[in-house]
C-alpha cells in the first residue's frame, strides 16, 4: 500500500500592537516589520480568526525508506523526493473558514 508524508496546517493568526514613530505611515510599516530590537512580548492569539485545516505539503514514500530512520520533516523537505501537486480544493486559497470546500 502507497505511504505518504503530509504537511497538514492549521494557521492562528498571532497580533500585537506596537506604537511606532516614523516620518511616513509607509515608514512606520515598514519598522513595525522589521523592528528586531522590539521583541515580540504582548503576543495574543486570534483562535477566532484562525484558517481552515489546508494540506501544504506532501510526498510519497519509496518502499525502501524506513520511517523510523528519519523525522517526517526530512522526509518532507530534505530527502529529496518529489512533492505531490496538491488538490486545488485541499489548499488555502479554497477552503472556507469551517473546513475543505
């Protein structure tokens, strides 16, 4: 039987709010962005406003492979195999906020 590794995701907005002083609105974007020296330490998270489960990656396994010899993200990423083409209704761009369309 064919085994595969799937990345599944279930993204949760995460916000802060930050107070920025910049000459511009486009610079104070653009500082609140890339602002490494404020850390983020007043993080909510928005389960509210969180996406649908959406597959983001997947391969399928040689027979060969022993999953127990590496992490699943090895296999995903770094082992070299080929990913699968996604189903258009299994990604973000077309689920609904309550799951797959």
């Amino acid at each position: 039987m064919p085994r595969y590794v799937i990345e599944r995701q279930y993204l949760v907005p995460m916000y802060e709010h930050v107070f920025v002083e910049a000459p511009t609105a486009e610079a104070a974007f653009r500082k609140a962005l890339d602002d490494i020296e404020q850390p983020w330490e007043n993080v909510q998270a928005d389960y509210e406003s969180s996406r649908a489960t959406t597959i983001e990656r997947a391969v399928e396994l040689p027979t060969s492979i022993d999953i127990r010899a590496f992490s699943l993200a090895h296999l995903l990423y770094d082992a070299g195999l080929e990913t699968l083409p996604i189903p258009d209704d299994l990604t973000e761009d077309n689920v609904d906020e309550v799951g797959f369309v």
